[in-house]
C-alpha cells in the first residue's frame, strides 16, 4: 500500500463521516478491515513505535469516529 492509499482511505473516512449512523458505521469498518488486512494495524492497545505510524494513526482515529449509541 502506498501514501496514495493512505490518502484513498482518509478521504473516504471524511466522506463517511457525513453519512447516516449506519452506513458510517458500516463504511468505517470496511476501512478499518482495509487498513488491517494491507498493514496489520489491529494492535489492541498502540502504544509507541506504534502510534508514529501513520496507518496505526488513522485506525484509531476511524475507530474513534464510530457511533455505538
């Protein structure tokens, strides 16, 4: 994966954020998954090296964004 894809992700992550619940819900997973199956991102709980990672980085901040109420 390249920074051109990384940046793929980040402008669908913006765009998501705009969706209703659901489908953001829905959308941020589908990126997440990307992010994990390309770079290995799931890491339960960053800490370091980890987190000066760019992809590490963006996994958490979708992460974040999804609404679980």
């Amino acid at each position: 994966m390249t920074q051109t894809d990384l940046d793929l992700i980040a402008e669908s992550y913006q765009k998501a954020l705009f969706l209703p619940k659901r489908r953001k819900n829905e959308t941020l997973v589908s990126l997440m998954n990307q992010l994990e199956h390309r770079y290995s991102t799931f890491i339960i709980n960053p800490i370091g090296e980890d987190l000066e990672r760019e992809e590490v980085r963006l996994y958490k901040e979708i992460s974040n964004a999804r609404d679980f109420s």
